[in-house]
C-alpha cells in the first residue's frame, strides 16, 4: 500500500510540476495515453514492492530501497514519458523488462544468499578508531594543504564556479591523492566518526564535524558538505527508529519531500522561488532525473560503440574508450548540446554503457555480490551505527557507478573496515 501511494505522489507531481516546468529537458506527458498503458506501467512499478525487504537489519536493504524508489520506479515511468528520447513501444518493452529482471536479482540475492562468516581479524577498538581519527586527519592536512587556498564561503550560484577552480588546482598538482581526498573525507571518515560519536553520546566531537564541513563547502563547493550535518542527525534519528518503521518512514519521508510543492501556496515572491528551487532540485532533479537518464542511456548506446568496461580504471589499460569526454558529459552533449554531466546509477553508466540492455542484469550481479559481501562484514555491527556511517555514499549511490560508488565513494574501504571492526565496542555492538 505505501508503495501505491509514493507511485501515486510520484506520478502526479511529474504531471503538475516537472513536466509544466522541464519538458524543455526531455520530460513529456503523453495527453493521449490509454487506461491500459497506465494499468501496465503501474503493475511494473508496483511489482517488486511485493518482495522488498520488511526490517532494514542489513545495510544493503537501504540501497535497495534506494534502488527501487528512485531508480526502478522513475525508469518504469520514463520509459513512457520520456520525448528525449521517445521510445518506441518495442525498445519500452524490452527495457521495462530487463529492469524488472535486474531488480528481481538483487531481490533474490538479498533473500536467498546465506551470509557468509569472515575470519576475526579483529582488533583492539580503541586502535582501530585511532587509525579511523589519523586517517581523517591526513586527508584533512591534504586538503588544506592543496585547496586551502580555494577557500572562500559562495551563494549557490558561484559553486560551480568553485568547483572548477579546485579542479585546476587538482590537475596543476598532478595528485591523484588529493583528488580522492575530498570524497573520502566527505563521504567516509566523517560520517563514520560522526556515527560513532553518537551511539557513544560524544557530543563534543560533533562541532569539530560541522567545522569540517564547512570547510570542505568553502574548498570544493558541494552541496553535500552544506547538507550532510543535517543528514547524518536526520539519519542516526531514524536508524534509532527500529529495522522495522524504517523502511515505513522511508517511504513516508521521501513521498512527503514530492508532495512538499502543493503543500507550499505561493504564486510569487521569495516564496515562490524557494517553491521552483525545491520543484528543481527534489522533484526533477532528485526523483525524475535517474529514470530519464535509463532510457536516454538505453536509447544512446543501442546505436553508438558500447564501452565494454573501459569507463573503469584498470579495465581502461585492457580496452580502448571510445569517446572524448567521460560517459555522463558524452550522454549530455548528445541529448543537450553543451558539455552538461548527465550522471546516472550503476544501472546506466555500468550496464547499458557497458554491454546494452544485456548489462543491465551483468551489472546487477555484480551490484548484489558487492551488497552480500557488506550484508556479511556488518553482521554484528548495529545498525544504529551502520547506517548513518553510510550517509554520504547513500548519498552519491543513485547518480554514480557501481565502481565509483566502491572507490571514490568509498564503500570498499568500508567493507574493508568493517572486517577489522571489533564486535564488543559497546553500543556499536547488537
């Protein structure tokens, strides 16, 4: 039922928001769209929910959560929708099916795959958070070192520019650690010790953290470091929910952040523009976005040189890249004309580049081989501990690829610290 209900909050706000006010970026809304079209997409959409996940007492059920909610569900209904491209009614059904198969395999695996028992490597906790507190420090020092100069405090109209003044100072150093510097302290270390911190109701190291974010704002630009604070308080609040009312609230939170433009009445003024600004950056950007760029990525790569793997470092030495540019600017320059980054999840800038709709399911193994390996490393970990030290690659995990995801996000790090994490630090602890 709650599933119905976000397709349904889902569905009419694209009609009354996103289409009225982004068409213009390949969003349409077919006025002659038959009852039986509708009752297809919706029994698509709605399908898989019957198999979701009921507790989150293992971290990779979020990410299918994420997967489903704003991935498989926005495609489903892009594959209909969507006039950049507009897809004929073989290539829909093609990809509506290869989606719903692909999602079933990370279905299947997280209720099938018995997890697996790592051997104990554990180690004193108070070394391993000390390793964790000088980790943190030296990508710090790394930064300030190679950007701190970058440091200046922007309206959200200069970030970009920001952005591209730390990328020339990225490339002026030639460091590829400083390059990683950034996300890995954004979206690893910090969430982790911000997690920490809280289950053991060490509130002092929570200002440092905000300090820190700033900080990285006022050097890189990314929204991320603005929001992440409120994030990571918003996310302990509802990992201390229960397994069980998160994926509820889940679904509520994120049904309420569709709806939140009818709840807001003005027609103009400030208010006005903070309606247009949430209507862009949650409703288009954030739910809309991800399902578009399934099928323009579908459309652009059933006739143009599949990567076969060579967007990916190391499998870049062994197979030639056939563009010029990376994947997501090849993708926005074809569809938009200029050099826009049309990002997009594992299932898109891994699979269909990769192999075509064939990679769809390729990738999806992969995906839910990584997800079992994480399910099996946090076992005995608590949640309340697990989930908001997952902040910032949650974040990231439905714009980027699966091997981003694992590197530059940092979720492999993770994986790999979770197997030294010591099982009896408290309230880490079950």
């Amino acid at each position: 039922m709650f599933a119905a209900l976000y397709l349904a909050a889902f569905g009419w706000t694209y009609v009354v928001y996103v289409n009225d006010n982004f068409s213009d970026l390949g969003f349409g809304y077919p006025v002659d769209w038959s009852d039986a079209d509708l009752l297809v997409v919706t029994c698509l959409a709605l399908l898989p929910s019957m198999w979701l996940p009921k507790t989150f007492d293992r971290p990779s059920a979020v990410f299918i959560y994420i997967q489903y909610l704003l991935i498989y569900v926005p495609a489903v209904w892009m594959t209909r929708y969507s006039i950049l491209p507009l897809l004929n009614p073989g290539d829909r059904t093609l990809l509506c099916g290869a989606l719903l198969g692909s999602f079933g395999i990370l279905l299947w695996s997280h209720h099938r795959l018995p997890l697996i028992n790592f051997p104990q490597f554990r180690v004193n906790g108070q070394l391993m958070w000390m390793v964790i507190y000088a980790i943190a420090g030296i990508l710090l020092l790394i930064l300030i070192v190679g950007l701190g100069g970058n440091f200046r405090l922007v309206g959200l109209s200069e970030i970009y520019s920001l952005r591209d003044s730390a990328t020339d100072l990225i490339k002026e150093s030639g460091s590829g650690l400083l390059r990683y510097a950034f996300p890995w302290l954004n979206g690893l270390m910090l969430p982790m010790i911000y997690s920490r911190a809280m289950q053991k109701s060490n509130y002092v190291v929570i200002l440092p953290i905000v300090v820190c974010y700033g900080f990285l704002f006022g050097i890189w630009g990314s929204k991320t470091s603005l929001t992440d604070p409120i994030i990571l308080l918003a996310a302990s609040r509802w990992a201390s929910s229960g397994s069980a009312r998160m994926p509820l609230l889940m679904i509520a939170g994120l049904t309420f952040a569709l709806m939140l433009p009818a709840l807001l009445p003005f027609e103009d003024g400030i208010g006005h523009l903070i309606k247009l600004g949430w209507i862009a950056v949650v409703n288009m950007r954030t739910f809309s976005s991800p399902g578009i760029a399934i099928a323009q990525y579908y459309e652009f790569f059933s006739t143009h040189p599949l990567t076969l793997g060579s967007h990916i470092t190391g499998l870049s030495w062994l197979v030639d890249y056939p563009y010029d540019y990376d994947i997501p600017q090849t993708l926005g320059y074809y569809y938009y004309g200029t050099l826009v980054t049309a990002n997009a999840n594992f299932w898109a800038q891994d699979g269909l580049a990769s192999f075509g709709v064939i990679g769809l399911g390729l990738v999806s193994v992969i995906a839910a081989f990584v997800f079992w390996i994480l399910d099996s490393v946090t076992r005995g970990l608590s949640m309340k501990f697990v989930i908001p030290a997952l902040v910032g690659i949650l974040v990231s995990f439905a714009n980027v690829s699966l091997f981003t995801t694992l590197v530059t996000g940092g979720l492999g790090f993770f994986i790999l610290i979770c197997v030294f994490m010591p099982r009896d630090d408290g309230p880490l602890s079950v």
